[in-house]
C-alpha cells in the first residue's frame, strides 16, 4: 500500500478545521505519539492532530480518506502490542482532548463518556454515585477508556465481573469516510441484526474510530477480603485455582505471581513487604468482595481449605486498607518491573483454567530449550497469563533470530490446549505474524475482507492484526 505524505497543504487544511494549537508538528509531540508501551519500538509520525468532538474527527478522516493519509488513533500510549504505533507515519490523532463524561444515567445504571477519560477518573466518577465500573487492567489510572475498547480490556476483576465487552452497550463511531454512527442501543439486550457494537471491540482502531461510549454499571460492593497465599510450587499454584472454582466459589480477583515477579516488584517499588522463604516459587493473590462481610469471610474460609490441600506457606490476610493497597501495588507493578531489568517481549497467552499448570511446565521447557529466561504472572482465575521473556545474557543473533521460533511453538501448544495467543494486549503490530498459529486461512481471509468494507483504503491504522 502507498500513502501520500503530508504536505503544507494538508497541514493548512487541519489548522483550519482544528485550531493551529492542536495542529502539532514539534519533535516533542511526535517522539511522544511515535512509540507505546511495547518495547523498544519507535515510528514517528509526520503530524499529532488532537480533535475535541466527533465533527472534527469526522472532517479529518473524510479527508485523509480521499487523500490516502494513515491516520492511527491513540489513547494514552500504554498498550503492549503495538496497537498505537504509525509505522507509516501519517496522522496520529491524539484523543487525549475528548475527555469528558457526558451523562451518569443513575436511574439506568449506565456512564456514557468520550474515549479520552482515564479509566480510574471514570471509576471514582461513578463511584460517587454509588455505582461500580468493574473493569480496572494494571495501568488504570493512566490508561484511556478508548483504549480499553480497542484492546477489549481485561484487569484483575474481569474474572468475576468481564472483560470490556461485557460492559459495552453501545458506541458512537466514525467511519474511515468519515461518515457518524451508532452501533447498538443502550439496552441491556438487543437482538436486531449483527452485533457491530462488540466487532468494535478489540478491532485495535482498525475499523473506525469511537468518539462515544455507553457502558453498563452495577452497584458498588461494599466489603472485600484480600489474601496471599504462598505455594512451593508454582504448578501447584496453577492447580490450586480451578480446583478454587470446582469448589463453587467465584472469586472477584485470583492472580498469579511466580516467585521471581514478587521479587522483582518489591525491588522496584523498594518494599519488602512479603517476606518469602526461600522455598516458596509462586503465590496467588485472592480477593473476594461484596455487600456482606459475614458471607465474605464464609466464602474465603472454604478457599483457605482448598488451598490448604497443597504445600503453602503461611498464608497473609491483608486486614487494614494499606495492607491491600501494597499487595495490590506489588502485583500492579509486576511488568513495568520486568521491563525495567531487561530487553524483553510480553506474551499474553490464555488458556483453559485446569491447563494452566501445563502451560507453566512449557514455557520453563522453551526458557531451558532454547535459553532464555521469563518472569511469569497474570489473571490466573481467568487462564490468562504474561509471559515476559528477558533478553538478559542472551546474544542478540538468538533474541532476533532463534527466539521467534520458540515464541511460534509456544503459541502452537497453548492453541493445542484449547487457548489463543492474546488474552487483553492484542494483536497489532508484534504478533501479527504469529496470527495463522490461532486461525486458519480462511479465518484470516475473512478477517480482512471485514477490513476492506469498513476501510476500502486501507487508511485507518494501516499494518496492524495482518
């Protein structure tokens, strides 16, 4: 595909829809909209254009569509497969500035928000309202709601409340023509022809932009017990979790941390909070929450008897709001601290709950294999784990050359247990060459000719998923 580059031309027509003040073509801004969360990764792009409504997006994407401009849309910047990045330079259009939050509908249980609100300002918005937004991934409080929707964003909760398209019922798009609308309607059930409210989601920007969104809300729990329970083996810690769920409870967060995770995040944060003993390879951390204290501490009883059937240590009940807070940090800091102590790649594998022990066992066979080193943790009650492999001491003609095919037959054996290759990170730029591992051709091909009706010129977020 050849896209034209931005000409003064161009740049005159977006000063004159935008304001030249949202027109931005400083190395600053264009460092700052050329790389995300995904390592070491850098496309500049030749302009940022921040829009304040879904006319101006409108405007531009009609434009840039009859002019064979890349336009990528951008969150803030914190996603992990590459999903924001303008390998073909062109337009980022930065949606920082539509961050309102149009309407708590109280009566209805419901927030319709623009795509550029942080999710934590959204969560305690309605919070104060006494209603409850439960989808909260690890970068929450600087993540954009418009992002999770791209991804289908996940977080620590999702096993008991969902992912992002569990609480999406509808949104306001604008087409690569730049023509406005909406994909559903804001009722809990709808049943009136194909579901393009939940193709949206996780489509990473390739198929519109959405400049509205209307999500569902529940009201807000009032209790939470929060425990970690530390195992000899983390294949035990693995097996421990279905068998939590076999059990009849339903945890509202079950993470898993290998051993080597908590260290590296109480290094990063400087606390030494959980003091390990030296035979303890993984831990879980275990929430449950709701409106009564009494059935909490019931639900968490029968867990502690199911774990208690394996090897653990002693198990920490976290018993006061600080407590929960560093527990919650260490597991939330986990990547950023992986990232820090080496070159590294993030997998996002998902899997079966009762597999996870199996996938566990692999990847330390590849680590060993092909010799390179990982960190491993994630939202074990949902089978979802990240797997960052470190480069550390491995020579750069493996990490470029030889790891791949270890990545290529870690994805194979976690679709052989039933799994698929990304969980809440996406596709986008770094694993699309991994995507015939999941789908067959006739998958892919149908993939991208749903690509081609909604982008005919193949404009919006170009080089991305395929």
């Amino acid at each position: 595909m050849t896209y034209s580059e931005i000409t003064s031309k161009d740049l005159d027509f977006f000063q004159q829809i935008l304001t030249p003040n949202r027109v931005l073509t400083d190395e600053e801004n264009l460092l700052r909209c050329a790389s995300d969360k995904t390592e070491d990764l850098v496309f500049k792009p030749q302009v940022v254009l921040q829009p304040v409504s879904s006319k101006e997006v409108s405007t531009v994407l009609k434009y840039c569509n009859q002019h064979q401009i890349p336009v990528v849309p951008r969150g803030s910047g914190t996603g992990l497969s590459g999903g924001a990045l303008p390998i073909y330079g062109g337009v980022i259009l930065d949606m920082q500035k539509m961050n309102k939050i149009l309407n708590i509908d109280v009566e209805n249980f419901q927030v319709t928000a623009e795509p550029g609100i942080i999710t934590q300002e959204l969560m305690d918005a309605v919070k104060e309202k006494g209603l409850f937004y439960p989808v909260d991934p690890a970068s929450k409080g600087s993540c954009f709601i418009g992002g999770n929707i791209a991804e289908n964003s996940g977080g620590a909760r999702a096993v008991k409340y969902g992912v992002v398209k569990d609480q999406v019922l509808n949104l306001e798009i604008v087409l690569p023509n730049g023509e406005i609308m909406w994909t559903g309607a804001n009722t809990l059930k709808n049943a009136t022809g194909y579901n393009l409210t939940q193709l949206m989601i996780g489509s990473e920007g390739t198929l519109a932009v959405v400049t509205k969104i209307v999500l569902k809300l529940l009201k807000t729990p009032t209790e939470d017990l929060l425990v970690f329970v530390p195992f000899l083996s983390a294949e035990e810690a693995c097996q421990a979790v279905h068998k939590i769920f076999m059990a009849g409870y339903t945890p509202s967060a079950l993470e898993f941390m290998e051993r080597e995770a908590i260290d590296i995040a109480q290094q990063f944060i400087g606390k030494n909070f959980l003091k390990l003993q030296d035979n303890i390879k993984a831990g879980l951390l275990i929430e449950v929450d709701g409106t009564d204290k009494n059935i909490l501490m019931q639900e968490m009883e029968g867990i502690f008897e199911v774990v208690d059937k394996f090897e653990t240590g002693e198990i920490l009940f976290a018993d006061t709001a600080a407590h929960k807070e560093t527990l919650w940090k260490i597991r939330r800091v986990m990547g950023e601290a992986a990232k820090s102590s080496s070159i590294y790649k993030e997998e996002d594998t998902v899997v079966p709950r009762a597999k996870l022990p199996l996938l566990i066992k692999k990847v330390k066979e590849l680590g060993v294999e092909y010799g390179f080193d990982s960190i491993i943790y994630g939202h074990a009650g949902d089978g979802n784990l990240h797997i960052n492999i470190l480069k550390n001491q491995m020579p750069d003609e493996r990490w470029k050359n030889v790891l791949p095919i270890a990545i290529r037959e870690l994805f194979v054996y976690t679709h052989s247990l039933g799994g698929t290759i990304s969980g809440e990170h996406g596709i986008g730029f770094v694993q699309k060459e991994y995507m015939n591992t999941v789908f067959s051709n006739t998958g892919i091909e149908l993939q991208k000719q749903i690509k081609k009706i909604f982008d005919p010129n193949q404009i919006l977020n170009p080089g991305k998923i395929f």
